[in-house]
C-alpha cells in the first residue's frame, strides 16, 4: 500500500491513492469499523472467495489481522472462482461440468506449479 501526503492541488477524490482492493478495505476498516466493513463485503458481488482469500492475505501480511479476519468471514460465505465465473447454467449438465472440470484442473495445475 501507498502512503501519499494531500497537498493542497491534489484531486478530491478520496480514493485516488487507493490502488488495491486490500487498501480500501483497511480504509474502510479504519474509518468507519469493522460493521461497516462487513456491509461493504456484503455487496460486492464480483467478489469470489479466492480474491477474498488473498486480499485478506496480503492484509495479515500487513499486519492488520483483525481486518483479514473480517475479510475471511466474507470470503467463508462467497462462492468459489469456479462456480462463480462460470459461463454456463448447472442445467445445461455437459458444458457445465466440462467448465469446471477444466477451471479445476487449471487451478491444480497452477498450484502444483509453485
């Protein structure tokens, strides 16, 4: 994350140094608590549980383990990657487990790689 002092000709914008999802987090956290902060996680849809998972790392990485916890509570109830992206309905049965079947492998194939 990145430190920036406001100097007087700086843009308003409060979100401007803001250039991870983690920092904005922290913000949130920060300004106005950890209810708050739940709330926000509630309504990100985009949202899946590995990005959550890995914000929430990079926040306890930072030292800022009560707002990984929080983060990891949202991340416990979103879905998965796999389900969450994938582009076709559980009924159209085929495509549908094909997509995950090969997100699946992908993601082990990834993690056998590090």
């Amino acid at each position: 994350m990145v430190k920036v002092e406001a100097t007087p000709d700086m843009e308003a914008d409060l979100f401007s140094v803001f250039d991870e999802a983690a920092a904005i987090m922290a913000f949130v956290f920060r300004k106005f608590g950890g209810e708050a902060l739940k709330m926000v996680l509630a309504e990100v849809a985009e949202a899946d549980q590995e990005f959550l998972e890995a914000q929430a790392a990079t926040l306890k990485a930072l030292g800022l383990s009560e707002v990984a916890t929080i983060v990891l509570e949202a991340a416990a109830s979103a879905l998965p990657a796999h389900v969450m992206h994938c582009p076709y309905a559980e009924t159209d049965i085929h495509n549908y487990e094909s997509w995950q079947a090969s997100y699946q492998r992908k993601a082990a194939n990834s993690r056998h790689l590090k």
